[in-house]
C-alpha cells in the first residue's frame, strides 16, 4: 500500500473521528472456555480455536500456547502492523524488518514460591531490525512514532484501567 491509498482510506475515518469522537471509541473482545479435561482454554480468536496452557516452567507440556508468548505476539504484530503503517505515512524507504520482544518472568511468582517475586512479565524488550537507507534521524522518527501509536506498546506503558467481574 502507498501513501495516497493510505490516506484515501483513513481520511474518512480520521473526519468521522473528529466530527464524532464517540464514533472512534470501539470495545474489542475476546472470549475462552476453559478446557474440560486439561489445565487449559480455549481462545477463540475468529480464525481459529488457540489452545492456552501452562508453561513448561509451571508444570505444563508446552503442547499448549503460553499466554506470555502471546502477550509478546500481540505486541510484535501491533509494532509492525504500526511501523509499515507509520513508514508508509512518512514515505519512508523501508526494506526488510524484523521486530522481536522478549521478556523476562520470574515463576516463582506465579507459583507462589516467593512472595517478593513479581507475577507477571518484569521487563521487556522490543527490538527492530530494519534494511533501511534513510538518515538516522528518519530513523529515529519512525521509531517514536511507532512506539507512540503501537496500541500494545502504550497499553502495556501506561497500565489501563482493569476490571474483573463474576456473572
């Protein structure tokens, strides 16, 4: 996609948006059923059933997906979905990229071996590989603007608003 077509289609989206805030607010869902017989659940993600179990590190097969490998897939497809979209806006000579996250868990948490340990992911790192001949500074923009326009990215930065519920 060039940048004229990009433009052709987000522009009656960005005037709908502004003319209607309330238009651009959009609730996303995802619904799971937990496995019957395994430690495990089952996503539906509208293409496909993914199955989520534990990590080997928790006692799990690894015959299942592990939900931390799919919190850093969400955000690798976020960040790259974003830069093309924010490299195609610029003009940007973009070659090849590559986008890796990785993070670090310390299961003691989840497990409730340590107290003091963290449940949950303490840092991550994303990284991007790019084929690009464009000056360093081109290069600089197109990264803090993909970072500030990755939905993962700035979900995962700034915490929202979390809420559970029973029915």
């Amino acid at each position: 996609m060039d940048l004229i077509t990009l433009k052709a289609i987000q522009a009656p989206l960005k005037q709908r948006y502004k003319d209607d805030p309330d238009a651009a607010v959009i609730t996303l869902r995802a619904s799971g059923a937990v496995d019957d017989a395994n430690i495990a659940c089952k996503v539906e993600t509208g293409r496909a059933i993914a199955v989520a179990g534990l990590h080997p590190a928790t006692g799990g097969t690894g015959a299942e997906l592990c939900s931390g490998d799919m919190l850093l897939e969400a955000l690798v497809a976020c960040a790259g979905v974003t830069l093309k979209a924010v490299a195609t806006a610029l003009e940007f000579r973009l070659g090849q990229a590559r986008i890796t996250a990785e993070g670090d868990l310390d299961f003691r948490g989840t497990l409730g071996v340590a107290r003091d340990a963290p449940v949950g992911f303490r840092a991550i790192r994303l990284r991007f590989d790019l084929d690009s001949d464009e000056p360093a500074e081109r290069v600089d923009t197109l990264l803090k603007l993909t970072e500030r326009y990755c939905v993962v990215f700035q979900t995962l930065n700034r915490r929202p608003q979390l809420n559970v519920s029973v029915a």
